[in-house]
C-alpha cells in the first residue's frame, strides 16, 4: 500500500489503537511536505487543531523519484526507526520523537517539527546559529562513544553492529561518495567550463589511491552506530535548538563519515559566501565548534582512549575531501552552489572547493588538527 493524500486517513484509522495520535472523530489534514529522492513524507494535521501534527514517512519498495522501474529495499525505513529508538534514548533532545513503525507497510509516524526548517537554508540566508554545531557535535559524540564497539555485549539486546548492518544503503553511498564521481558515470555532471579541473583530479593518482583507500575504510571499519547522511539538509533548526533526521542510511561502521559530511557541508557553504568574510569567519568557528563538542562528550566515556579520537579525526578530514569533491562533480549537487547564477564566480568557486577537497584527501593524515584544517582554506 503506497500513501496518498487519499488514503491516508483510513490508514490512520485502522491504526488508532497503535498510534492514538488524532481523537478519532478528527478530520484530517494531509500535505506532501518532503522532497527528497527516495521516500515519501506527508504532515497530517487535524483541521480543527492544525498545529496538532504528525509526520509520517513511507520508504517504497522503488526510489521514489524514479519510480518502480528502479527498485530500492524499503527495509530502509526499518533501519531508520531503529536509529530513532536509539537517539531517543541516548539524547533525545537532537531527534523528533517517534510514535509508531509499521514494518508491513515501511511507514514512520514521528514527531512534527513545528516553526523548525532546515540548516542549509539558513546557512545559504548566512545565519550561522553558533549554538547548532555545538548541539550536533554533541549529539554525534554522545551517539557515537555510547555505541562504541569496545561497550557492546554480544549477547545484548543493543548489539549494534547485528541490527545496523544497512549493507545495501551502504553499498550506494560508497559508490555514489567514493567512486562514480571519479570515473565516467552517467550520473555523473558539472558546470560547463569545469572540465579542465575534473580531468586533473580524475588523473591524479595519489588522490585515487586515498580515494579508495577511503571507501575501503567506509565499507570496513566497525567502530559505532553512524547516521551515514548527517549533512546540513538532515538537521531541522529552530532559533534554540537542532534536530536530526533522515536516518535511513544509518549503518554501524566509521563514525568519522558523520563528522566528514557535516563539516563538508559547512565548508561548502563556506566557499559559496565567497567575498563576505563575516559569514565565512562564523562558519569556520562552527567548524570547529563540531569537533570541540564532539571529543567533550565522546571523553565522557572514559574508556576511550585518546588515540581512538586521533583516528576517528584523520577519517573524517578525508570524508570531509572526498564529500565536497562528489557533491561538485558527481550526482548529488547542494543548493548552496548551484544557486549561484553568475556563472564565472561559480566557476571560481567550484574550482577552490575541487582544490580544498583534494588537498584535505591526500594530506589527511599530516592534517594535526581542526584549526589546520581549516587554516588550509587560506592556500
């Protein structure tokens, strides 16, 4: 059964007894209100009452925006509610709160994020809410130390590794992050003028060889529960607070992803600011605010040693390259950059970012810390 505008109700109703959200002689409201790629999203309101809403979520057994001919596993959507059960018991104040799964019809019903809207459209307006990356530095510090492999008991019910082994999603993200955007793909495109500086990083073999390097980390590694698309499109903010959501590519692998892919898309709203340097300098400070945050509450647990935090780091400075550098050239473009309508200073700055991600790629392992980092921008 695929929701509709039409159907939606009566789902509802032969639910009741599940979600008891609505009273049930409510008249409701239904607006499609997602639009992702994948899956379907509807706020439902009772007429009566409209600020009293739910969202429900509905992954098909297809991607959505191509439809059935391209089929896709909606065991997505399990793994999805599995992450919000765990988010909401280690730091439910990062997540919406979740009412109900149906793993029959693969449907979310979950909390409406009432007056919130997405970080990246605040971040294109340049309002950088300092408060935000500390809220998400914290979030993944607390999520990824309190799943950390070293603290599972194989014979618990939150053996991690058993219930996020997401391998299908993870298998499109690691080819879709770490290697189509780097060969001739059809899902492949650019801006026209840019073919000069994809040519040279497609040659440049230091970079491949790290490139796969990474993918193999990505695959491999088994170190904590990971959101796997944590970037500024899947976090809601208010004028007080952050939440995540969109985890259906959560897997349990290399917590450094999450980190690589929110600083990516910080950095690459960085670079579309170029020539205002009061909201490039609050990025920046976000930026580090991420990690600072992070390595605060992952040292909570003080059974993890420093050393786990220095590999953890190096990973996500490469994630954080290879991110910006796929979302230039590969299938997935940010309205952070492809607003820009002036084509030379798009130019401009697609060139600067293809050169930032290469070089934090291949020097990753040199890179000491978040400041050196980000002191590369100046290059």
């Amino acid at each position: 059964m695929i929701l509709n505008r039409d159907n939606i109700a009566h789902y509802l109703e032969e639910r009741q007894a599940e979600i008891g959200f609505f009273d049930t002689d409510a008249k409701l409201q239904v607006e499609e209100i997602g639009d992702g790629n994948l899956n379907f999203v509807y706020r439902v309101s009772d007429a009566s009452k409209p600020e009293f809403s739910l969202v429900l979520k509905q992954a098909p057994p297809y991607i959505k925006i191509l439809g059935p001919d391209y089929p896709l596993t909606s065991e997505r959507l399990s793994y999805e509610a599995r992450a919000l059960k765990v988010y909401n018991r280690l730091i439910s104040e990062a997540v919406p709160t979740l009412y109900f799964f149906d793993p029959d019809a693969a449907v979310i019903a979950m909390e409406y994020l009432s007056e919130y809207r997405l970080l990246r459209d605040d971040l294109i307006l340049g309002k950088i809410n300092p408060n935000i990356p500390k809220q998400i530095g914290r979030f993944m510090g607390v999520v990824h130390s309190q799943t950390y492999q070293r603290n599972i008991d194989e014979t618990s019910e939150n053996h991690y590794r058993n219930q996020f082994a997401n391998t299908d999603m993870q298998a499109i993200t690691g080819d879709y992050v770490f290697t189509f955007p780097f060969i001739d793909h059809q899902t492949n495109f650019y801006t026209d003028g840019l073919e000069d500086s994809v040519e040279i990083l497609k040659a440049d073999t230091e970079f491949l060889q790290q490139a796969e390097m990474l993918k193999h980390i990505f695959l491999r590694v088994k170190r904590g529960l990971t959101h796997g698309d944590l970037h500024t499109g899947s976090v809601m903010v208010d004028d007080n607070s952050a939440k995540v959501i969109d985890s259906e590519f959560a897997f349990y692998g290399s917590v450094g992803f999450d980190i690589g892919l929110f600083w990516a898309n910080y950095l690459l709203s960085y670079f579309s600011h170029a020539e205002n340097s009061k909201i490039q300098s609050g990025i920046i400070s976000a930026v580090i605010a991420v990690w600072e945050n992070y390595i605060e509450a992952f040292r909570m647990d003080t059974s993890l040693k420093s050393r786990t935090l220095h590999v953890i780091f190096h990973e996500a400075v490469g994630f954080t390259g290879m991110e910006m550098l796929r979302r230039i050239i590969g299938a997935a473009h940010v309205s952070d950059i492809e607003r820009i309508d002036d084509l030379e200073r798009k130019l401009r700055i697609e060139r600067a970012i293809l050169q930032f991600g290469k070089t934090i790629v291949k020097r990753r392992n040199s890179i000491a810390n978040v400041h050196e980092m980000v002191t590369l921008l100046y290059t």
